[in-house]
C-alpha cells in the first residue's frame, strides 16, 4: 500500500520528535521531570552493546515509559554519544500508519544525510500500534548488528506473548510498573520520613527501613492508595481532583475499549467493560468461576478469557491458592483477584479513608502490587477446610523448586491482633503445620514482636512492610 503522506512531511515529524538533532538536548518538560528509581537498573541494558538485543520496556499505561525513554536519550547526550545518532520515533502517530520499521529508519538517515546507523541508539515508543512488530524488529536486530534498539509499549498482552514466542534470543524484557511506595516517598520528596534501623525477625536482627513519623507516613500511604500509582497523579493536585477522568479516560478506556478490542478481536466491549469495573470493586475478593458467572452473567469460557487478558494487560493480578501445607490444588476452583495498582479503584468509585471498610483489601492490594516487580516468585494464598479446621493465610510464597512454603503473612489493617495474637489463629496453624518458628502480621502503626505458642510475631506497619518490599526489590534488581 503507497503512503499517501508526503515524505518531507513525514521528514518534518521526525525533526519535531527529535529536537536533540539541532539543539544537543531533550526538551525541557521531560529534563525537569524526576527520574523513576527504576531508571538505574534499566539504563545499563540500554548501553549494553555485546549482546546483539532489543530491549522491550512493557508494563501498564501513565507508569512513566516514554519519560524514561526520554531520561535515556538524556543520559546519553550527556555521556557525549553524537545527538545525530540516537532516534525517536512514537510509532503511535497516524503518519507512520503505511511504514515499516526499516522505511522510517531510510527516513531518518536521509532527514540527516548520513550512511548507516552503526553505533546509533534507536527508540521506538508504542510498538504494540504496528502490526507484526515483532517480526519487523527481529528483522532489525540481524540486519543492523551495531545499532541498539529500545522499543516501549503498553498493550502488554500483546508485547508479552509475542516477545517470548518470536523474539527467542533477539529481545530483553523489562517490566516498568506502577510507581512503588517506596518510590513515591521519593518522588514527594518525602525521605526525611525514612531510616535504617532493625526489626526482630524470629530470633535474628533484620536490617529495615524504618520511619520517625508513622503518623505522617500513614497518611501519606493512603494517599498514595487513592493516587499513588501514576507519576503524573502523584505531583500533580489538579489531575488529583478529577481523578476518575484522567485515570479512566486515559487508561481504563483506553486499554478496555481500544487496546484490547483490537489485539483479541473482542466483540462485547462494553460487557468487557462491566466485567473489569465488577472485578475493581471487589479487588482482593475470592472468586469462583462459578459465582463470577452468576454474578456478572457472562458465560465461564468469556470468563477465563477476560481474566487472561486484563492480567496480561497488567490491570489484574490473579492469586491461585494452596492448601495449609502449600500442596498446590488439583483442580483451581477459586482464586483471588487484584488490580496492579489501588489506586485504579479510586478513579473507578471515590477516594477511600483509612477508617473505611475497604481498607483492607485496599491494603492487600497495595502490598501485592509491590510485588509485581518480582514477577519471578510464585506468590499465593492459602486456605483449607479439613473437617472443622478452616483458615486462611494472605500471602505465602512457595519455593518454585521443592514446592514448600517459604513464608506466610497477614495483611491487616487493625492493632487489635498486636494486642491479642492468639486471634490469629490460622497463622498460627498455618506455622505450626510447616515447623515456621516465625512469622509477619501488619498492624496500622504497631511494630514489635510477641510470642505465642512457640511462634515469634514480628508485627510491622503496613505502610513501612509496603516501602519496604519495594525497597528489598530494587536493591535485590542491583545487586544481581
């Protein structure tokens, strides 16, 4: 098919993107911008040359992906790489809709007049809006050995298979998501709150961060449940006051109604619609196939379908449970549902307070989207029923090799078990049935250890717990 648009027009876009060509930097409103704590661990595989590899930046919409591409470009002028060999293109602009990868790359060389892209860094921002992308990309990689690519996108469904079937040794992957809690105590500038101190772990001294004001902490961690996904939302008060617009419009709406639609060939968008609003309300909820098919009238197959691609498109994350000694469940009947970031219920009803009943859950589904940087580890929850014995524990990760339990915790937002720990009777059962000594509960801002028929509690508010994970993931990330 011809393009219809002009080349020189085409030509002028591509100047327009990359101003560094004539100026020798990126422009001022993403310079200004903070760089996300995740910039350090993704730069090093931007300039790593001896692997001949794109890199693909995935993870949800509004998490900062175009202004880390942007923070890279500027790294790298700084670090004296020529202005005239690093390339943006953001392959969602209609005026691209006709080209291949290789034609807007012709493109470039002759808005430039140079030969060849050796030693070039090239970025191409939203992918996922060009058909076959992977196939095209590949075809880069092989044909133009010395020129690294960086490519971005957000219709992660797409990005993910795809890059693990067709990019086998060509692409590196790399998840950027929701802003942490840990990094929105930075963003805020806020870290005069933070220190490192210890907790009791069981009968070791465990290095932690902990905080001098867990008043001014807690409030900040409600506020970064009603908005602290984003950056954008984070500093700004105006996106803050209509939340439900900005966030909806622009992420909700978009991923529900165009990305998705458009890479699964949905044809129900508005049941779609329905389904993840439903899904919203009750995150941290247990469901069954069952009582989500009676309850949103949407037949089981569409279900699991659904389920599969708002998780793929890093809206929701499902917990597949265990049993009391972690054994993994032969046929998967329930399971619980989170979405990535809390604050996307926020921008679907109304901010919460920290008294609210919801609370809870909104909790569980900050410290589980804390975890979403590790996607490695197999995190679940467990729950048995053996004769009158029932329980259940939050969290439990299960060592992927021998299958047992690692850990258990409670996610609570209450001191009341601080006071009375023998309450937490699953907990208890649960550590007992796998010989743990010790064990995690969080409290609202209780923090010390008690014990209770032979188990030591450390008990941790949820905020610090929640900075924390973050801050142990980063950490961990630079180090290996």
């Amino acid at each position: 098919m011809q393009n219809i648009i002009p080349t020189e027009k085409i030509i002028e876009r591509l100047r327009y993107e990359n101003p560094w060509w004539v100026t020798k930097e990126i422009p001022k409103t993403y310079s200004l911008m903070s760089k996300r704590l995740y910039f350090d661990l993704f730069y090093p595989f931007v300039i790593e040359r001896s692997i001949k590899r794109a890199l693909v930046l995935m993870g949800p919409r509004r998490v900062g992906k175009t202004v880390m591409l942007f923070h890279c470009i500027d790294n790298l002028l700084k670090e004296g790489v020529n202005p005239h060999k690093v390339f943006f293109i953001g392959i969602d602009n209609p005026i691209y809709v006709n080209l291949g990868l290789e034609d807007i790359l012709s493109l470039c060389k002759e808005s430039l007049a140079i030969k060849n892209l050796d030693g070039a860094f090239v970025f191409f921002d939203e992918i996922q809006y060009l058909k076959d992308w992977e196939r095209h990309l590949k075809v880069l990689v092989d044909s133009h050995p010395e020129t690294k690519f960086i490519v971005s996108g957000s219709a992660a469904a797409a990005l993910k298979w795809h890059s693990t079937e067709s990019g086998a040794g060509r692409f590196t992957d790399f998840l950027l998501p929701p802003l942490t809690f840990q990094e929105y105590i930075h963003l805020k500038k806020l870290d005069h709150l933070i220190y490192d101190g210890e907790i009791q772990y069981g009968n070791k001294n465990r290095q932690y961060c902990l905080t001098h004001d867990i008043k001014e902490l807690n409030k900040e961690f409600v506020n970064y449940l009603n908005f602290g996904g984003y950056p954008e939302v984070v500093l700004s008060d105006k996106i803050q006051s209509d939340m439900g617009r900005y966030v909806k419009n622009d992420i909700v709406d978009k991923v529900l109604l165009r990305d998705l639609p458009s890479l699964y060939g949905i044809k129900d968008v508005q049941e779609l619609n329905r389904f993840f609003t439903y899904i919203a309300y009750n995150t941290g909820n247990e469901f069954s196939y069952e009582t989500m098919s009676k309850e949103s009238g949407i037949q089981k197959d569409t279900l699991k379908k659904y389920l599969e691609y708002l998780e793929a498109a890093f809206l929701i994350k499902v917990l597949n449970k265990v049993g009391i000694n972690a054994k993994r469940l032969k046929r998967i009947t329930s399971f619980k549902v989170y979405l990535t970031n809390p604050s996307l219920r926020t921008a679907l009803f109304s901010p919460i307070t920290d008294t609210d009943q919801e609370m809870g859950n909104m909790v569980e589904t900050a410290v589980l989207s804390q975890w979403m940087h590790r996607e490695q580890l197999d995190l679940t929850y467990a729950r048995w029923k053996e004769g009158r014995k029932e329980g259940e524990v939050d969290l439990v990760l299960v060592d992927d090799k021998s299958y047992k339990p690692v850990w258990g915790v409670e996610i609570k937002w209450s001191n009341r078990y601080y006071d009375k720990p023998q309450e937490l009777k699953s907990l208890l059962s649960f550590c007992k049935e796998n010989k743990f000594e010790s064990a995690l509960t969080t409290s609202i801002d209780q923090l010390g250890l008690k014990e209770i028929e032979g188990i030591k509690l450390t008990f941790l508010p949820a905020s610090i717990y929640a900075y924390n994970i973050g801050e142990i993931t980063l950490r961990l990330k630079t180090t290996n």
